[in-house]
C-alpha cells in the first residue's frame, strides 16, 4: 500500500498535497484499492467555492459510485480532464497522473483535521 509521507490525508480517503494556496486533491491508493475498476469520474464543481466535508464529485467504479469529499474549504479552480477518457489513471497512478481537482484554498481554511501519513496508515489498518 502506497502512502507517501509528503501528502495529507482525509478519513474518506482523499489525499491533499498543499503547495501555498493551491492544493491537488485525489484518491488515495487503498482507497482505489477497494473501489475495484474506476470507470467514470464526475466533477462538475469547477468555479464552485465549497466547504470542507462537501461533496466535489463522484468516482464511478465497475460495481459502485462513490462520493469524493473536499478536505478543505476552497474554489475549485481545475479538473483532471485527463481522467475524461482514461478514468483508470486513478487506479494505476492514484498520486501522480491520476490527481483529481486542484483547489484555491480559503483563507482561514481549517487544516486540523489533516492526516499525516502515519495516522492514516493506522485507520486502515
């Protein structure tokens, strides 16, 4: 199981790269582990500015469609559009390639409830 330690993690299973007010957001490895197969992904909150524990999107996968929640609040700024014809990018390249929206932070946004590595490492075992 991949989880590198540079990035933040959610117990949804997100992932959060911050680079100063702008942060990639996707799903991590376990997470596209469990879904199986990723064949769709749905954004349509680009322009949208949404609070953390909103729901961006949805990753539709050969057996079920999951909601993908914001870690922060911010504007989403940018999709993947790369995942538009090659969705499975989530499956084989879950931190690299296969990143799913970039967001414009919010001042003040709360970033407590960020995981380190270790400490998602520990929820899934």
């Amino acid at each position: 199981m991949n989880t590198p330690s540079e990035l933040k993690y959610t117990k949804d299973h997100e992932w959060i790269k911050i680079e100063g007010n702008v942060a990639t957001i996707g799903i991590t490895d376990f997470a596209q582990g469990e879904l199986g197969d990723i064949v769709y992904v749905d954004v349509d909150t680009v322009d949208d500015d949404l609070n953390g524990g909103d729901v961006f999107g949805s990753v539709e996968a050969v057996k079920t469609v999951s909601d993908l929640f914001l870690p922060i609040a911010g504007k989403v700024i940018g999709f993947n559009s790369e995942l538009e014809d090659q969705p499975e990018l989530l499956n084989t390249d879950p931190y690299g390639d296969g990143w799913i929206i970039k967001l414009e932070i919010a001042d003040g946004a709360d970033l407590s409830e960020l995981l380190s590595a270790e400490d998602y490492k520990a929820i899934i075992g």
